[in-house]
C-alpha cells in the first residue's frame, strides 16, 4: 500500500485551519483501517516531515434530510498530525496567491 492510498485529502475547515495557526497541527482525511504509525510514515514519505504526534479521531456519520428524503453523510477518519517547531505543511498553493 503506497502512502498516497494512506491520506487521501487534506480537511480544510475554520476549526482545522484555527488549531493548525496555533498549534501547528495539519488535518488529514485517512484510509479506514489505518493506523498511526502508517500514518507518519505516510506523512514522513509525501512531505519530508517528521512528525511529532499522529493523533487519530473516527467521526460517525450523521442524519441529513432533504425533503422528503432521509439519509446519512459518509463515515470519515481523521488524522491531526502535530509538526516539528519551525515546520509547515502548506495546502494551498502560494504562487496563486496576490
């Protein structure tokens, strides 16, 4: 299994991006199954970065309607991956930036 079947998409929302500005944390969307140490070693193959502690959440799916339609969103796993000091992961691209 490579480490680009590991992490599947960053989560970019205003908590992830608030706890990343202050604790220098990166959110990642995981494969089910996997488990912290193919996580970092994930990480480490894809960035470069070492990380200091892989911390791993399992979010339930939850009940939506639309209508008269019921269901329910996906199941997601979250991997909160704490960096070295003075390190980032940038998600977005900086050159678009003006």
């Amino acid at each position: 299994m490579s480490a680009r079947d590991i992490i599947i998409r960053p989560i970019v929302t205003e908590k992830s991006m608030r706890i990343g500005d202050a604790d220098n944390k990166v959110t990642f969307e995981v494969k089910k199954g996997s488990n912290k140490t193919e996580i970092a070693q994930a990480v480490e193959e894809i960035y470069g970065i070492k990380p200091v502690k892989v911390n791993v959440v399992n979010c339930r799916p939850k009940d939506k309607r639309v209508g008269k339609y019921a269901g329910k969103t996906n199941a997601v796993r979250k991997a909160i991956i704490k960096l070295p000091a003075g390190q980032e992961i940038s998600l977005f691209n900086e050159e678009n930036k003006k």
